[in-house]
C-alpha cells in the first residue's frame, strides 16, 4: 500500500510534460533536411541537394561518406533502408543485409568453442551488402550518377582530417588491428611509435578505398560511354563490385586472413526490395522492416502499449517506466525466439505477432506491481489459426530458467551450460558484477549511425547502416572492412529456431529504420545506434512525440529508459556472455528519488547514466506549415543540416 501511494503521489508530478530546453537547436527547412551520425557525412548530404539531388541521392551520399569515415561502420557492412516514394505513395523497404558465406554451420563453430560465431575478424563476416544496397537505392530511386553521389567519399578517401573519436578508436582497438595485415597497414599511420593511431586532426588518407571507388565510377562511366541507361550504368558498377576485379581481391583478401567468403557467394548476394510491416498506433501507421530485423518489436511494442492510457500515468512515472519495461519485456522474449530470416522458414509467425489479439493477450500478463523476471515468448499461431512447430522448444526453455535457491531467475541457458551458470549466478553477485560490467555494456550499446533525408518533393528516406566497424579487419588491398555481423546468429535452436546460422542465410539484426505516416503523408522518419537498445529508444521517442507532445529535438534528447531482460545480440563467445539480467533497468541521473524507490520496491536493479536517449536522429514533416524539423539527439557527434 505504502509503495502504491508513493506511485500514485509521484504519477501526479508527471501528468504533464513541460516544455523542456534542449541542449541543441532544432532544424528548420523548406525545401531538404539532412541528418547522419558525422557533421561531415552531413555536409556530403547537403552538397548533393545543393547540386539538385532528391532525399535518395542525397542519403546515399550520406550512406558512403559515414562508410569511408568509419564512423562504427565500412563499405564492407550491411545496409537497411525505408523510403516513401511520393510517386506511389507507398513506404517500400530496402533488405541489403549480407548472407553467411559457403561452411558457415552450427558444426563448424562448434569445432572451434564457440557458442556463437565471434566478434572481430574475418570469421566474424557476412557477405558485404552496403554498397549494393547504394547503388540499388540510387538506381531505382535517385536522379543522380554514381559518380556524383560518391564524389564526397571519393574526396575523404584522398584525404580527410580525422576527428578524435575515430581515431581514438582505431588505438583502442590496435591489439586486433595488428593481427590484420592489411588493417595494420590503413590504420595504423605511426607504426612502432607509443601511439600507433593518426591524431585527431591528421590527414587520414584511404588509397586503396580510393581506387576501389573508383573502380565502381570507372565502370558506370564507360557503360554511359556505351549508351546504357544511367540505372544499368550503375548496376555495371554494381556487379564489378560483386562479381569482377573489386571481387576477386575481396575474397583473395578474406580468404587469405581465414575467412569463409567465395566468389560464388558474391556473385549470389543481391539486395532485396520487399514490403514493410507496419501497425495503426491511434490512428498514426508505423513502419518497419520485416523480422530479419528487430524491428518488428517496436509495433508489437505498440500494439500492447495501445491497451493503456499512457499519457494519464504522465511522462517518466513510475507507473509508465514499469508497463513499458514490461510490454518490452514480452515482446524481446518474442524477438528472441521467432525473429530471423523470413527467407529460410515458411512457418513465419509474424503476421500473428503484430495481430491486435494477440497483443491484448499479451497485456493482460503484464504483473501490475512487480516486474516478472520469468517473462518469456508467447503462442501468436493461434492467432493465425495455425499450431505452433517449435512448442518443444519453448517447453526445452522453460526448464533452462534458474531458480537455484529460491532466487530470481537468471535467465535462459541452454542445458549443456546450466550447471556451470548456476554455479556462478548467485544474483546478488551478479548485479554486482553488472555494475561494472563495461564489456557487457559495450555489447548492449554497440554503435552504428543513422541517415534521414527529406525533401520538398516528398522524398523521405531512413536507413541504419552497420557493419565493419572498428577494429575491423580489411579485405586486401580493397580498403573494405568486412562485417562483423556473422555473430547475430545463434547455434541452437533452443535458443531461437529461426536464427540458426546457414550458408546463404541473413541474420536476424538489431539495424531498425523507422518511418511513420499520418493520414496517409510521411509524418516522421528516425532511427538511431545503439545494438539492442535501438527499439528501446525509438519507441519512447515516437511515444515523447505522439502521447507527450515533444518536438522532434525534445524527444530526441528525452530522457529514456534501458532493459537488460532480452538475449543480447551482438558479442561475446559464450552463451553466458548474452544472457537476459531480468529486472536491470538503467534510468537517467535525474530520476527523482521517489521514482527511484517505488521501482526499486517493485524488483528492479537500477543503474544510473546521464545520457540515456541513444543518439536519434529524426525528420518530422511538418504539415501545417509546409516545413521540415530535424531532430538530431545530444548523445553523440551526430549531426543535421537543413535548407
């Protein structure tokens, strides 16, 4: 009783959001807005509408400039778009993810220890997908040549001043990056001396990128000299990528360095348009790609929080930070067993996931004053009228829950490995550890950056790029990092039938572009880095905006909240490496002490940081006025330009 009069008292402080002063300015445009994860890569963007191009050019021309800064991602790392076409009227979506290379099964990791294919290295790669996904992106929907759009990239390729972040993390990470030859060679510009990195500041110089681009311009070029179409000039470019000379040294690098990739696996990749899955949130429809992604988790997220009035539980209460921890709760616990690639299994289960019953259903286990540390996937077949195939998983799951000694739950683990966790998870001790716990940490945040464009033609475009970030290991003389992006897969079924590594096979990823119409015109595009924590904060953006009023630059630096409960999806070797802390919530330093006890009575294990909204970047298309808004979070170097 006391714990709920506390709740109540404190919900009362929060039935209204202020109108908060935000560390940054928002944009202001009329006729394009340009929003990416480096101040320069935003330039590039800018530069493309200044010379004519729609919100497509200029986005791909964001797209290669972040991948030729490193900024946490390269030309060797996967890409993911949304676009709203205003010629159809319609949010078409981009799939230019990457594929695990020929002998890439459950049985070869196995034979090396793994319980997960690892970080770094060329063992860690899938098949490059990012610069197919530009040049299709470009050809089907921009207006511009290659060689325009890429003449930003080309330009930092010849040189550009490194900021200190960047290089600040090739240092970091030079313990990997020496067991690279050819990484050594790019990265390391001071060999022998105590700081091996470039300085902040200093030229860094791509040669080998350089002509790998060039390469691409070279064969557009001469197909235009042959009179092909500007779209088939691009796609030459694209298949001397994936199956000429840009492709030979790539798997000749690879190879060398003991990866998996062949020339038969890139001549078979190609990038996907497909349509998105979308929900109706109080009469907003919200888009998202398919379940080769996270993404899906937002709108089913959506879909349970619909059963609510948050607005009346008031911005950040304790009452709405634990029905969204719980709602995430029950829709990571979906994610982490039925999402995967929609190509390898027929027996899909998404269309019953995002069904409004089942959401209802879901909302109705949701503990009203405690969290529920067992929370686990739920049946969506019915909703389909199907039966479910894997309900010998889920009952294998339920008997992996640790409830040695009375205590909370540890998670999930697989039987081979129960013993030695249990041995190790007396939960005291283990939120202990978490308190320090920077690598996990590191797992869960891991970066990448986003693009937004729009334009007043009515192009909007939003897209999560990833992979081949720092340390990353450099496919020969091609100047590409290769993906790290293998890691995604899971080797157990148990774990999540859908997810299984196999050659040809795409992850499921934590990448989640994100755009929402109103009346049926675009209304907002965001996105934002940050591993398993990217829906987490898209949703309570989208949630500050549509239920709390927020611009787009308050709900981008808003502060949000953080679950540990859910299988994490990017690094370490071990299945105890990844497994859910149930109840970890990470709040913002301005929580206020009441807020902070009524959760804590509640079963949550607290922690604290003073940025907790995830570098979001956002676009909302202004209606009324005709105008554009960016939104570009404080949490990073993030950055937007607007005209």
């Amino acid at each position: 009783m006391r714990h709920l009069l506390l709740w109540l008292a404190v919900s009362l402080m929060w039935t209204g959001v202020q109108a908060q002063q935000t560390q940054k300015p928002p944009l202001h445009g009329k006729n394009w807005m340009a929003v990416t994860g480096k101040p320069l890569a935003a330039t590039a963007g800018a530069m493309i509408f200044q010379r004519g191009g729609n919100a497509v050019d200029a986005a791909c021309a964001m797209l290669a400039a972040t991948c030729t800064m490193w900024d946490v991602l390269s030309w060797g790392g996967e890409t993911q778009a949304l676009i709203y076409n205003p010629k159809t009227g319609k949010v078409i979506a981009i799939n230019a993810l990457g594929v695990a290379p020929t002998g890439a099964t459950p049985a070869f990791f196995k034979s090396k220890g793994y319980d997960f294919p690892p970080e770094y290295g060329p063992l860690a790669a899938v098949t490059p997908g990012t610069a197919g996904g530009l040049c299709y992106m470009l050809a089907q929907y921009g207006t511009m040549s290659l060689k325009e759009v890429l003449a930003p990239a080309m330009d930092m390729a010849s040189g550009y001043p490194i900021e200190a972040q960047t290089a600040n993390s090739i240092e970091r990470g030079k313990k990997y990056i020496q067991q690279w030859p050819y990484s050594k060679a790019v990265f390391l510009t001071h060999p022998g001396e105590k700081r091996e990195a470039p300085e902040a500041g200093e030229m860094f110089v791509q040669k080998d990128l350089l002509a790998t681009l060039s390469k691409m311009v070279e064969a557009e070029q001469e197909a235009l000299k042959k009179h092909k179409s500007r779209k088939e000039a691009i796609m030459a470019a694209y298949d001397r990528f994936y199956k000429g000379d840009i492709a030979k040294e790539f798997v000749r690098g690879c190879q060398e360095q003991g990866g998996l990739i062949t020339l038969e696996d890139l001549a078979r990749w190609k990038p996907i348009e497909e349509a998105p899955l979308h929900v109706n949130y109080r009469g907003i429809e919200v888009y998202k790609l398919q379940e080769w992604t996270q993404g899906p988790m937002l709108l089913q997220s959506l879909n349970i929080l619909e059963n609510f009035d948050l607005k009346a539980m008031g911005y950040n209460s304790p009452q709405y930070i634990h029905t969204l921890y719980q709602t995430m709760n029950l829709t990571f616990a979906d994610r982490d067993f039925y999402y995967g690639d929609p190509y390898f299994n027929k027996n899909r289960a998404i269309e019953g996931l995002l069904h409004k019953d089942y959401a209802k259903a879901r909302a109705k286990q949701i503990l009203p004053d405690r969290n529920d540390a067992a929370a686990g996937p739920g049946d969506p077949y019915p909703y389909i009228g199907k039966t479910n195939p894997y309900l010998h998983f889920l009952e294998e799951r339920k008997g992996y829950m640790d409830t040695t000694n009375g205590r909370k739950p540890g998670g999930f683990v697989p039987k081979h490995d129960a013993t030695t966790f249990r041995a190790a998870t007396d939960i005291d001790r283990l939120y202990a550890q978490q308190a320090a716990d920077s690598a996990y940490h590191d797992r869960l945040w891991r970066g990448t950056t986003s693009v937004e464009a729009a334009d007043k033609d009515g192009w909007v475009v939003s897209i999560t790029p990833s992979g081949g970030w720092l340390p990353a290991c450099i496919a020969g003389r091609t100047g590409i990092g290769m993906s790290q992006r293998l890691q995604s897969f899971v080797l157990d079924s148990a774990i999540c039938p859908f997810n299984v590594i196999a050659p040809g096979k795409r992850p499921r990823v934590t990448l989640t572009p994100s755009m929402a119409l109103k009346d049926g015109k675009p209304f907002l595009s965001f996105a934002v880095q940050g591993g398993d924590t990217q829906d987490q904060n898209l949703l309570q953006f989208f949630l500050n905006v549509v239920d709390f009023g927020m611009t787009v630059q308050q709900a981008t630096e808003a502060a949000n909240i953080n679950t540990n409960q859910l299988w994490l999806s990017l690094g370490g070797s071990k299945v105890s490496d990844r497994m859910p802390r149930p109840g970890s919530l990470l709040l913002n330093s301005n929580t206020p002490e009441k807020t902070r006890s009524i959760l804590e009575g509640m079963g949550y294990h607290l922690s604290f940081e003073q940025r907790t909204s995830g570098p979001i970047n956002a676009i909302y298309l202004d209606r009324k006025h005709s105008t554009l808004w960016g939104g570009s979070s404080n949490h990073g170097e993030d950055y937007g330009i607007g005209w």
